[in-house]
C-alpha cells in the first residue's frame, strides 16, 4: 500500500516562511516519480502550485510562487521550501506522486481529476496558516 504523510504546516505571520514535507512508503522507486504540490484554499478549487521532475526534467511553478517557494527531492522526501508567506497561500497542502502526465500539464491534471487521479498517489495534506 502507497501513503504519502505531509508535515510541516502551521500557523505563521506574513513574511515567515516554512518548509513542507512529504514522507513516502510503499513506492519502489521515489526517485522514479514525478513530485507535485497541490493546495486548497476554504471555499476554493484545488490548485497545483508546484513540480518536480523525475530524473532531472526540471522544475515547474505556477506564477503565484515563482522565487518564494522551491520544490526539491532529498532522497526519499519531498519538500516545500516556502518564503514571504502570504495570507492568501492559506489552505491545506498536498504532495502527489504521478506518472505518464506530462509535466507541463500538472495544473490541468489537478483541475480535471482533483486529488484522486488515474496516474496518481496523494496524501492526506497539512494545513498551513497565514495571518497576524
């Protein structure tokens, strides 16, 4: 059985930062995955926010977190590096694993499948809260 375990999220103040973890088990090959970050906002659609690429294909953001959050692979765990947090990067985060997507594609798979997606794994997601 995959599960993917998210940690790190918390309460903060705009302009703090934290970093998101995602702890794979069950998957023969983490490296042979592409990684994703997605989030949902209250009241809100999912939204993909970031990419990693199996076998150095690179790294994908959307606009939104372009130079404040960095997605990186550290052997079996993925992470969420985030900067100069926002009040509207509120919402809860979740990690996905996927295969056969390309990967420019990854916010039209999220938008069309949500989290429970044919070529995909996800996790349970860890809220991150930004507000003074």
């Amino acid at each position: 059985e995959v599960t993917l375990v998210e940690s790190g999220g918390g309460l903060v103040q705009p302009g703090e930062s934290l970093t998101l973890t995602c702890a794979p088990s069950g998957l023969m090959q983490v490296s042979g995955y592409d990684w994703s970050w997605v989030r949902q906002a209250p009241e809100k659609g999912l939204e993909w926010i970031a990419t990693i690429g199996a076998a150095g294909r690179g790294t994908f953001y959307v606009d939104s977190v372009k130079g404040r959050f960095t997605i990186s692979r550290d052997g079996g765990l993925l992470h969420l590096q985030m900067n100069n947090l926002k009040p509207e990067d509120t919402a809860t985060y979740y990690c996905a694993a996927h295969w056969d997507v390309p990967l420019e594609g990854m916010a039209n798979y999220f938008v069309a499948h949500g989290l429970d997606g044919p070529y995909n794994y996800f996790g349970h997601g860890t809220q991150v809260t930004v507000s003074s």
